[in-house]
C-alpha cells in the first residue's frame, strides 16, 4: 500500500523490501514515471543526473530554482575548492567534475585548477586548502550543465518543490513535487536526494541529525555571497602591500571601521576572490549565526540580514579600502549560501578521524583532500581547521551515500552521511560532484540489475566509475 511521507510523515516501517519498484505495479494516480528522480539539481544532483543518464537511466531532475548548479550559481560561491591532493601535485578529483571544468574553459568561463596555484587573486590570497582552486563565472556553469544535461537526455523540472514521499513500506515508490499547475506525483525506481538539506530522506523516514549532536546541534553560519566589480587587482594589491604582515584582506582596516562603529559582521577579515573578469572579484564575508535552513522562517530572515550585511560590506570597501570608492554591487545571489542543515545518517556516517588519518575504505567512491573548515567551529569568528596528517588523501564510502531504513534511496552532496565535522571537509563542490556522479551510477546500475542501491555490487560500481574517468587509486 502506498502511503504519503510528507509534511504529515508518520513512523517509519521497519519491514525491509529489497529490490527497486516495478514501475507497472504502482497505481495509475501518477503523472509522471522515471527510472530516477533527482531531487535538487545543485553540483551533487546534476553529476548524479548526468552519470545515470549516460548509463542508460531514464531520468528527470526536480528542481526548485530556475537553473542548475545550486550554490555554484544561484548562491554565486566560487571558487571551486581544490580537487588535488594534499601535496598539490596530483589531481585527485576528476570524471565529471573534469570535465565541467573542461567545457568551462573552452567558452572562457574558467581557469583550470592546475594553473591556479594558493597564495594568488583567485585564491583570495589564502594558502592552506586554497592550492589548484577552480575559478569560474556561475553564467558560464549554467551554460555547461544545461548543455549536458540536454545531451545525456536528462530531463528537468524546474520551479518544481519537492513536497512528500510517496512510500511503499520502508522503499521510497516516488515524490510529490508542487509546480505551478499544482501536486505532481512522480514515479521513481531509485531517487537521490540532493537537495542540500535532506529533505527527500527526512520525509521518508531515514534517520537524520541537524547540525553538530555534540555541540547542542549548533550549525556553520550562512553566508549572503555577492558580486562586485570596477576593483582593479592592483587596488586591491597596492592596500595589501601597505599591510604585508596581514596575510588576509584589509584586517586593519576592518579594526577600524569596527571602532567608527561601521562593522557589526563576526569576521575579522574580508574574503574577495578574483574572477575569471577583470576587475570582478566574489565576496565571502556575510556571517550569520544560528540559521536554521529547514525553518522556512528562520531562511527568510537570514536573506534579509544577509542583504543588509552586504550593504554594510559595501559601506565598508568604499569609506575605508584606498582606492575603491568606486566600486560597484553587481548582484547579490539569489539564495542565502547554507553551509549546514541536516545530516542523513547512512550506513557508515564519515568522521573526523577518517580524514585526519587518510583512511582509503575498500567501497570508496571518490578521492579527495579537502581540509576540515567548520565555520564557526571556534566561536562566532573563529574557524576550526584540520587537514590530513597521515597521507595525501582519503576516501569517501558508497556506505555514506546509502541512507539507513529506507529503501531506493540515495543521498548526494552537502547532506551525505557525516558529521558535522567531517562534513565541513567533504561539504565543497568538487567532492560533492564526484559523489553525485557516484551516486548517478550507482543508481543506473541498481535499476540495470534490478536490485535496491544497498546491495549493488560494489565492484561494478567501482568499475563503471573508473571508466568515466573517476580516480580511485
Ligand atoms: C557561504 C558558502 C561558501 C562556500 N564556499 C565554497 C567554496 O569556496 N568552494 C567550494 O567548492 N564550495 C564552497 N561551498 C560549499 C558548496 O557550495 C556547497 O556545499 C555545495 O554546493 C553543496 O552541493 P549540493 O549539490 O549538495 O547542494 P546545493 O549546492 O545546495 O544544491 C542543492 C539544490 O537543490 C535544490 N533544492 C533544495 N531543496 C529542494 C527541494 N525541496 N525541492 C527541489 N529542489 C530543492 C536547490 O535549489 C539547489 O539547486 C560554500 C558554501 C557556502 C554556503
């Protein structure tokens, strides 16, 4: 029997039903039928969409803003966080996070990350965790993913809000998404959760944490990220070198404004990373303690403040940078940037000591060397930061992708199964595309053979992934 996990989600059943839905079995009330649905079309969820696609899945994306790429476009963060290894000798990152990147540089749209280098304009001078950074213009990401989209035949659904899961037992049967002509119930074999915050597992019962258990839930701040331009670099260059002590942006001049009363933001330094055009430079320095993304409330006041914040920034730049009093608001992105909400809790949940000591799972999917950066994680301003101490590397588990309870469920992205602070490591766009375009083959491969995406066997996971050019060691 079908029954609605929604808004009004009753308790989970704990039978377990293995295989994936015959689609022919479940009932005429549906408008819609895909082998997979994804849910959130950000970097987790188009990767996904793409990677089954192209093996064979028929699939429809459900998104509720207007274009692809999530937080790399309607959020406008960038740069992409590195995707080499520890040393930064080696690209450790790949497959369709490559090969983004690839068509973003052909139309000018990107630098790639072997000629970015830590330190530099388009690292905002940082050096831990900032080496082979990708800079890209978020114009050029929507070009690119609508491009790929259309050629692997992925299917999208845009201004569509995920609502409810429609349940059959513990196996999620399909969604209800709300669209402007009203409930649409879409049929799926598999789904995959990529909607930053969980929504998809929540609904359907699957076990969840928000924020950080151990420290009373407390999550990272958002942040409103914006877009300046008319900021030559060697503006910009000629301030830093009248502070060369100050190996972030304009510390002393924020201590300044700070005194006039002119600055009320909990960051102690600006964050302005150069973009691929001249004189354009993204601004990482909105803080917004205690947001709750999932408290509908809770994300409209944050976009407001972080709207208001943004004009005090811009006060900031041109009554105290030298040179900048031209400087100019370009736009401000289209949705507050959310750095933490839910954590789905999956068959392994990653943890800080996975990281730290480079541990490499025999399941694992990806590769990567993202350092630990929880926000907030030292006070209100201060930041917690822990990188690798033994190797260059560690590896993300298919276990993490695989949520407990309910079955036909995956989960990709910001929402994977982790801790909080393991999250703040693996919570960036490289790693969150390379679980995508795991989870994507994963779930054409459980639909191929029939079988839910808790079994499938990980060895003809491992083998689909190296043949799309993911690097698994
Ligand atoms: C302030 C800030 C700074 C950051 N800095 C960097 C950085 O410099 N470099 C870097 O690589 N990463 C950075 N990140 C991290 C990164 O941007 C995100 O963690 C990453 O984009 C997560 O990818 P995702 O696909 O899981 O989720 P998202 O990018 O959030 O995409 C989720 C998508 O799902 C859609 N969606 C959500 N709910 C629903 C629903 N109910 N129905 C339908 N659609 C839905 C959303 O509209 C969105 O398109 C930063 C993040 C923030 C917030």
């Amino acid at each position: 029997m079908l029954t609605r996990r929604g808004f009004f989600a009753g308790t989970l059943a704990t039978t377990s039903t293995a295989g994936v839905a015959s689609l022919s079995g479940v009932g005429s009330s549906w408008s819609g039928r895909h082998s997979v649905v994804v849910v959130g079309g950000g970097p987790a969820g188009v990767c996904a969409a793409i990677a089954a696609a192209r093996h064979g899945a028929d699939v429809l994306v459900v998104e509720q803003g207007n274009c692809l790429g999530g937080m790399g476009t309607q959020g406008l963060v960038g740069p992409f966080m590195t995707c080499y290894d520890k040393s930064g000798k080696f690209q450790l990152i790949r497959g369709l996070f490559d090969e983004i990147v690839r068509r973003m540089v052909d139309m000018g749209g990107a630098i790639h990350p072997k000629d970015v280098r830590a330190g530099t304009s388009f690292a905002a001078w940082h050096v831990r965790g900032h080496d082979h950074c990708t800079p890209f213009e978020p114009e050029a990401l929507k070009f690119v993913l609508d491009d790929l989209c259309r050629e692997a035949g992925v299917k999208v659904l845009y201004h569509a809000t995920f609502m409810s899961s429609v349940m059959d037992g513990n196996r999620i049967a399909g969604v209800e998404v709300l669209t402007k002509s009203g409930v649409r119930r879409i049929a799926a074999r598999v789904v995959i959760d990529a909607t930053g915050d969980g929504d998809v597992a929540f609904r359907s019962g699957a076990p969840c944490e928000k924020g950080d258990a151990s420290r009373g839930g407390a999550m990272q701040p958002a942040t409103m990220f914006f877009r300046i331009g008319n900021l030559p670099e060697s503006t910009v260059e000629a301030v830093r070198a009248q502070y060369p002590n100050e190996s972030m942006c304009f510390v002393s001049l924020l201590k300044k404004a700070k005194a006039d009363g002119k600055w009320h933001i909990p960051r102690p330094h600006v964050n302005i990373y150069r973009s691929v055009k001249p004189d354009e430079w993204f601004v990482n320095v909105s803080r917004l303690n205690g947001v709750d993304a999932t408290d509908p409330q809770s994300l409209s006041d944050a976009e407001e403040s972080g709207r208001r914040q943004v004009r005090e920034i811009m006060a900031f730049f041109r009554d105290y940078v030298p040179g900048a009093k031209d400087v100019r608001l370009l736009s401000t992105a289209s949705t507050i940037g959310i750095r933490e909400s839910r954590h789905v809790l999956g068959e392994y949940v990653l943890d800080k000591d996975d990281i730290i000591e480079g541990r490499v799972p025999s399941d694992s999917v990806f590769l990567c060397s993202n350092s630990i950066d929880l926000h907030a994680g030292k006070g209100a301003s201060g930041t917690l930061y822990m990188t690798i101490r033994d190797g260059d590397w560690y590896g993300v588990p298919y276990r993490c992708l695989v949520p407990r309870s309910v079955e036909g469920l995956l989960v990709a992205g910001r929402c994977v199964s982790a801790s909080s602070v393991a999250a703040a490591a693996i919570r960036v766009m490289p790693p969150c595309m390379a679980m995508g375009q795991a989870a994507g083959a994963a779930a054409a491969l459980a639909v191929k053979s029939g079988v839910a995406p808790r079994v499938i066997d990980a060895e003809a996971l491992a083998g689909l992934l190296k043949s799309d050019g993911v690097w698994l060691g």
